[in-house]
C-alpha cells in the first residue's frame, strides 16, 4: 500500500528520490492530484499507462517547476508567450511542437510532434517538480475513465495497491477541482481542447482572442466521449430524483425527495462547485443508491467545463 506524505520538505524529498529511481509518485496540484513518473523514463512511463489502465493512443502532459523549462521542451509560439505571463503557474496547459532534442518518451507522447506542457501554482507541486529537476508525466490519478481525484484520500481509493505507486503527496483538497485548461497554442489563436478553470473569458481578457474549438470530433485523443465516469447512472439537468436516487444540487432551491443530498455549492458559486465536483460524485457513488441525479448547472464561465465533465461522466458507450 503507497504511503500517504504529508507535503513537507522532507516528504517532497522522498518523492523527488522515488521519480529518480523511476517509480511514481502521485502528487496534489491545485487542480487535481497527478500520478508522476519521470517523463524521460520510458519504463517509468510505461508504468504509469498500466497503473491507469490508460489506452496507449492518450498522450500525457508533461509537468515543470517553472515556465523557462515548459519552453525548453515545447517550442514557443507568441501566443504561447502571452498565455503563459498570464496564467502560469497555474491550470492551464499547452499543446505546442515538440523541440527536436526534446527527451520526454515518444510513449508518453503518444508518438506524436506536439508536446502537453503545464506549470501547475501549488507550491508544493513545483517545490517537488523543482527536486525532481526533470519533467514530470502525471495524467490525473485515478484508473482511466473514472473519476479524478481532487484528495489525497481519492487517490489512496483508486491506486493506493498499484506496485508502482512509491507514495502520495498529500497538499490537501485541491483548490480548482476540474483539471486544467488544455490549449492548442501552436497557432495564431488559442482552440480549446479541452475546457477547464481557466475559461474562454479569461482567455479573452488576456490575449484579446476569441478561442475556437477543434473542428474534429477528438483532437485531443483524451477526449473521450466516455470518461470521469461514476459506477452508477447518471441523470443531468435532473429536477426529480426519488427514494433510490442520490441527488446533487446546486444553488438554494430545495432539493425534490431522494435517498440522500449533496450540494455542489447551496450559494450558486460555480468556483466553489468545481472544486466539490469530484469529490461529491465520489461520496454519491458509494453512498448505496442506485443512481445519481445532478440539477442543471449554468453553461457559462467554469460551468462549461463542469458541464463537459458531467455529461462525459453520464454517457455509456
Ligand atoms: O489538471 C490537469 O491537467 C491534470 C493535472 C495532474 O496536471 N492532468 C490531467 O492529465 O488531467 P490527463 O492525462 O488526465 O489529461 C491530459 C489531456 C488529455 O485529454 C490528453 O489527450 C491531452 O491532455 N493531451 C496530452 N498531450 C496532448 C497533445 N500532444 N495533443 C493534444 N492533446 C494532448
Ligand atoms: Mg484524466
């Protein structure tokens, strides 16, 4: 069973020694909780694909303490450049071309020319990065397509008797919630892969850029149809639920008769809803009903991408 660390210096030590051995470390970003593996380290890499049970098409992002590194191994682009002074550190990542003596594994890249790179804001997260001092391939920690881990307790539930897994730092529950906006940078405009905290009217206010979205079904080969998905059904846009049913609210209408109540934030706040997403489709999950209802949440702002994540979580294939 991997050792749950508190993020001291000490700990975050013991981790950076485990990404220099090639083993995984699962760590807490402010978006969700990773699981690292040194990203030059074909084996290492490989290791993290078999904890996940992630399909080997699915590149990974690769994560850096600071945004000179980022752009050592992804070419910048002036779009790139004014993405990054404004949102790096922090839940954004970018899609750009490869340098050709960049040495992240043509595995964690799926083979392809583009890199992922992200500099995450936690603290901790880059004081370990800094240690580990090479970049680290960390896809969400939890088994693929299920639901992400926003707790070090989510992570311990999931992958906590992987062999690969060296231990988990714990940087507590992680302030965004939602994972981090992914954006094909390599162009003139920014296209939103995948949406995320940081969303459209952000990206607006700072490039002065209308964002576009890829015209192809799945450019991003993560965005699968079916993924951050929960063992039980799950109804959207629900106003009922009923004796067997899980409900999940949000804002402070009165929730209608259900087998017990969550609420993504009873203030209307959609940050704050982010933040409890995974977490409350966890405890709805185990909570013994058999299935879960979720009230509607504004398409606007962070609830584009809560909206996004929820309606991927309730499609069966
Ligand atoms: O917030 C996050 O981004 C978290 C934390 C741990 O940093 N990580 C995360 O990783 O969500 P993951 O592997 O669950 O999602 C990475 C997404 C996938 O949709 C993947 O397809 C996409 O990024 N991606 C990675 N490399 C890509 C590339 N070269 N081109 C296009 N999409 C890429
Ligand atoms: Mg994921």
């Amino acid at each position: 069973m991997a050792k749950c660390l508190l993020a001291n210096p000490e700990h975050i030590h013991t981790a950076a020694q485990a990404i220099h051995t090639g083993q995984l470390v699962a760590f807490g970003t402010e978006t969700v909780y990773g699981l690292g593996g040194d990203a030059t380290n074909d084996k290492a890499v490989a290791a993290i694909f078999d904890a996940k049970g992630r399909p080997r098409f699915n590149p990974l992002i690769s994560h850096f303490a600071t945004v000179e590194d980022a752009f050592d191994h992804g070419r910048i682009t002036p779009l790139a450049q004014s993405l990054a002074e404004a949102f790096w550190p922090g839940p954004m990542t970018l899609v750009l071309n490869r340098h050709h003596h960049c040495p992240v594994s043509p595995l964690a890249l799926a083979d392809l020319d583009s890199i992922a790179v992200r500099v995450p804001a936690n603290a901790q997260a880059r004081a370990f990065l800094a240690e580990a001092a090479v970049p680290v391939a960390a896809p969400s920690a939890n088994r693929s397509g299920r639901i992400s881990p926003s707790r070090a307790s989510h992570v311990e539930e999931d992958l906590g008797q992987s062999p690969h897994l060296a231990c988990i730092l714990d940087t507590g529950p992680s302030d965004a919630g939602i994972e981090s906006t992914v954006i094909d940078a390599r162009g003139d405009v920014p296209v939103i892969l995948r949406p995320g905290s940081i969303t459209q009217e952000d990206i607006t206010a700072a490039t002065g850029l209308i964002p576009q979205h890829p015209t192809e079904a799945i450019i991003s080969p993560g965005q699968l149809k079916s993924h951050y998905a929960p063992e039980l059904p799950l109804l959207l846009d629900a106003e009922k639920a009923g004796p067997d049913t899980a409900w999940i609210g949000f804002g402070p209408k009165n929730p209608p008769e259900a087998a017990c109540y969550f609420n993504l934030s009873p203030g209307g706040d959609l940050i704050e809803a982010a933040a409890e997403l995974y977490h409350q489709l966890r405890a709805a999950d185990s909570s013994g009903a058999s299935a879960i209802a979720v009230a509607s949440i504004p398409h606007q702002g962070i609830g584009l991408a809560i909206n996004d994540r929820l309606q991927r979580a309730a499609h069966r294939d």
